[in-house]
C-alpha cells in the first residue's frame, strides 16, 4: 500500500502544470516516478515470492515484529484521535484559566 501510495503522488506530480512550465522540475518528476514505480514492482515481487514460498498471506513467520509494531501503531493512533478529540472540545470552551491549562496540557 505505501508503494502504491508513492505510485500515485508521484503520477499527481507529473500531471502538475509546474512540470510544463520548469524542464528541470519535469525531469526530476521523471525520475521519481520511474524510481517508485520500480519500487512498486519490486515490492510487488517480493510479496508474491513470499505469499508462493510460504503458502499463507501472513507475514508474521516471515516478519516477528510486525504485527506487534502494527499493533503499537493502531494503538497509538486510537491514543491521538482520543487526545485530538479532547483538544477540539477545549477548544471550542471559552478561554478561562483552567481551561487554557489544560489545552496547553
């Protein structure tokens, strides 16, 4: 998904009007594109030769550490928009003292 995700900002930079109008910006454009999009086909690769060599769509025997650090990030990320929430919701009071504090907080 990252690979497809770089694919396609790099394909939303070439189409960027800047490219016509700067060669040099073009041509660096260039070659990001061509170097994630053989990045893309080499992960692509290396996903399909492990899913034939071990026969299961998990990468857990492959890779031990990352599902606990997919797991450390869904944590996270749940942990932030909780925080983000609070945020928003201090925001939207009216600035007193006690409410101040615990924004800054």
């Amino acid at each position: 998904a990252m690979s497809k995700s770089a694919v396609k900002i790099s394909s939303d930079l070439l189409s960027n009007p800047l490219c016509e109008q700067e060669p040099g910006f073009l041509e660096m454009v260039t070659a990001f594109d061509t170097a994630m999009k053989r990045m893309d086909s080499f992960n692509q690769e290396k996903v399909s030769w492990l899913w034939l060599e071990k026969g299961t769509p998990g990468f857990s025997s492959v890779f031990p550490s990352l599902n606990m650090a997919v797991k450390r990030r869904e944590q996270t990320l749940q942990d932030y928009k909780r925080l983000q929430s609070k945020v928003e919701k201090y925001e939207e009071k009216e600035r007193t003292g006690p409410v101040l504090a615990k924004l800054h907080q």
